[in-house]
C-alpha cells in the first residue's frame, strides 16, 4: 500500500502520484480528465436550462442558472471527491497531499468526506499541472 498520495489538480485534469515505504516517489499513478472544462460556455449551456428575466420596460434576456464553467469545474470536484473516497475505502493511501488553484482546491475540499478530509497533510493552493511530471517531486519539495 502507498503511504502517501499526492493530487495534483485544476479543474480539466487531476493527477496523482505516490510515494511508498520504498522510497519510490512521485511516481505517476492515475490521471482523471474533465474535458467539459476545456468546453467554451456557449457548448457548455446548449442543454442547460436558465429563465428569463425581465426588465419591466417590455425587454429582458435570457440569464444562465450559474456559470457553466463553474458548474462543470464542481462536477469535476465532485468525481474527485468520490475517486479519493473510493481509494481510501480500498486502503490505497494513508495520507494526502493536494495541490490545486484556490478557488478549485476550496471546491475539492468541499466534496471531500470527512474520512478522506483527515487523511490530508499538506494544502497547496496553486496550480501546479503545468509542471513536468519529472519535475513534479522536486516542485513539490519546495512547498513542504
């Protein structure tokens, strides 16, 4: 079993490297895309319903329900969610560290069970996705 787990995270892709008891680290273990995120709004919204609003002078527009790009990165936040939740039922990880932008990484930690939440060591609130994966164990040093 990997002691410890590290997701690294935005809201089209997250992935999660581990290290074990054998000093094997960063070692890429999945990786979970949310293409929808990559979506422009309009291809995003085709489906979604909103209502219309009026501005009482005969004229209104049509306002979407919430941003569809927020509402595709909480989707994205939520399957998260339930990937750590599952792998921490099968005991894969013992500890957790998440690296995210803040406003994704407060939508993570908002779908996170309290089991997986007490699991977390380490908080690192920027995105760090567009680093190499072979740089990845180095760039997170820095933030420990």
């Amino acid at each position: 079993m990997s002691t410890k787990w590290y997701v690294i995270a935005n809201s089209c892709e997250a992935k999660v490297f581990l290290s074990d008891n054998k000093g094997k680290e960063f070692d890429l273990h999945d990786t979970l895309l949310h293409p929808e995120s990559r979506m422009k709004r309009s291809n995003i919204t085709s489906d979604r319903p909103g209502h219309y609003e009026s501005r009482g002078d005969g004229h209104g527009a049509f306002v979407e329900k919430s941003d569809p790009k927020d509402y595709e990165a909480d989707r994205f936040a939520t399957e998260i969610g339930h990937y750590l939740k599952d792998a921490h039922n099968r005991n894969e990880y013992r500890e957790l560290i998440i690296a995210a932008s803040p406003p994704f990484h407060g939508l993570i930690n908002k779908h996170l069970e309290r089991h997986v939440e007490d699991t977390v060591v380490k908080h690192i609130e920027k995105d760090l996705t567009g680093i190499a994966d072979n740089k990845i164990a180095e760039t997170i040093r820095n933030y420990i």
